[in-house]
C-alpha cells in the first residue's frame, strides 16, 4: 500500500449560500471555457505524480452542460461530482474517505479558473514525511489579467494550498478544513520557496483577485505551465520594459488607496526571502495585527 493518497479538489458551481439559486447557464459556460483553456490542460500535463482531480458540480444544470462535462471527462483526467448541497468546509471530506485507502491523505485545492505548473503535484508530495498535519503552500507564482499581461505573485497563504494529514476513524478534514487566506490558524504552513507553481487568472467575474505583483516576461508560462489561455507572449524588450514601468506605477497606486494590501505584499516578499520554511499554528497573520491595529487609531482600510 502506498504511503498516501492524493487528491487534487475543485469547487465549480456549488452555491456557498444555502438556498442559493444555481448558477445561470451563461455564468456556467463562461467558467467552463477558462475550466477548459486553463484548469485542465495544466492538470493533464502534470508529471511525476499519482493523484486524482475531483471536481464538485451544482446538479441543478442544464442537461447539455452536464454532457459536455461528462464529455471532457470521458478520458479521466478528472471526476466529476454532482449535487445541489451548499457547499461547506467538509463538502469533499465523505468522497475522499471513500477514495483514499492510504495512511496519509494530501489534498490540494485548484479554483476551477486557474492552473497548476507541470511539476506542481509531484512538488506537492515531495513535501511529505509522514506529517500528522501540515498545511503546504507555495509561495511564489504568476497571475494573468484580461489584457494577457503576465505578473509575479507571492501569497503567504494562496489559494493553491495543499493538506497533508494522518489517516484516523474519523472523517478526513481535507485542504477545504480552514479558508485558504487561515490555514495557519488550523495548523503549521511549510512555506515552498520554488519557481513559479501555480497561476491565477484575474477576469470580469474574479471579483475577488486583484493584480498585486510585478510583470514579468510571459516566457515563464511556457516553459512551467501547459495553458490554452491566451496571453501576451511575444512581449519582449522596449516593450516589457515600459510596461514593467506602468505596472509599478500601478502598484504605487494601490498601496497608497489601500495600505492593507502593502503589508501583505511586504508579509509575502519577506517569507520568500526568508526561504523554505515551517511556520508553527498561529491564530493570526502580521496583517491582521496591522489591520487590528489601524482600527484602533482609527483607520478602517478599502477593499480594492
């Protein structure tokens, strides 16, 4: 038997309200396009790694989107799941229970409009020695914007997290036990320092996400992701260099409207200089010490 069990999970269009009406098929379709030009190529070129992609489905959808994802998923390169249920921290704990056999379970957590870089799950397992509990992230990587450009990321606790846990009687916890952005309140968080592992792509309804690092050459796409997405590739020389140019500007924009996202791009530069690393359980990030802080004097910070 193996040492542990791997699943990589994704939320597509479970509702996070109960009595929430299902998404509309316009909103399913427009999901499914990034689904199919970002999310799943980057998981079908994944190499040496064993794991399995499950994705969770509002089964209140028309019958031709559930062919045509039962169609994508006809080769296995991921299983579908389908219920109406809200969906909560332990929406995948009962699947994974019935799934893993091992006496470790790693979950991972891909959102259904991003991807992964080709080594990012062999990475992932490289991680594990038998951990009771541990929280892996890493730290740096890329995000797209609508206009193709291409920008350096670094999160101290990013939405591609990974759980490693011991096998118990009870139900697994899975990645999904804590909020991505809180892992460190559940349990301790190795930090990866490593080239860029994952990619977010920033659109119209990722409200959630803003463009918070540096551009960057797209070069790096190709050599560490497998994308259908589209984005500015030949972008090179005079013309890199000047948009670097405005996206510092930009950058200087923002921290000045809204201070908070300064501390966590200063929090997550300092943890990739300061290297791999094991960060101990702890209820609270340095930015929420900061914000707490800045409410007591008075300020209450924006949201970009």
């Amino acid at each position: 038997m193996p040492a542990f069990d791997h699943l990589l999970l994704t939320r597509f269009s479970a509702v996070l309200t109960p009595g929430a009406p299902p998404a509309p098929e316009e909103w399913l379709r427009y999901r499914l396009a990034f689904f199919y030009d970002a999310a799943l190529p980057s998981v079908a070129a994944q190499e040496d790694a064993r794991f399995e992609w499950l994705v969770l489905f509002d089964d209140r959808c028309p019958d031709t989107f559930r062919r045509d994802v039962e169609d994508l998923a006809a080769d296995g390169a991921f299983t579908p799941l389908w219920s109406h249920d809200t969906f909560r921290r332990d929406s995948f704990a009962g699947v994974a229970a019935r799934t893993a056999r091992s006496p470790h379970l790693i979950t991972s957590r891909m959102d259904s409009d991003d991807a992964i870089a080709r080594h990012f799950m062999a990475s992932v397992q490289q991680q594990f020695d038998g951990q009771d509990l541990l929280f892996v992230n890493f730290v740096t990587g890329l995000q797209v914007d609508r206009s193709g450009g291409v920008y350096r990321s670094d999160q101290v606790s990013s939405p591609f997290l990974s759980l490693i846990e011991r096998r118990t009687e009870a139900p697994p916890l899975t990645v999904y036990a804590a909020k991505h952005a809180r892992a460190r309140s559940a349990g301790p968080l190795r930090q990866v320092v490593a080239d860029p592992m994952w990619l977010q792509v920033v659109h119209g309804s990722n409200l959630s996400n803003i463009v918070n690092g540096a551009r960057v050459a797209p070069s790096v796409v190709d050599r560490r992701f497998t994308l259908h997405l589209g984005y500015s590739r030949d972008l090179s020389g005079a013309a890199l260099t000047r948009a670097k140019v405005r996206q510092r500007r930009s950058l200087l924009r923002l921290w000045f409207d809204h201070p908070g996202e300064l501390v966590t791009h200063a929090e997550a530069r300092a943890t990739r200089i300061r290297g791999t690393h094991t960060a101990p359980q702890q209820a609270d990030t340095l930015s929420d010490r900061v914000r707490r802080f800045a409410v007591r004097r008075g300020y209450r910070p924006r949201r970009p």
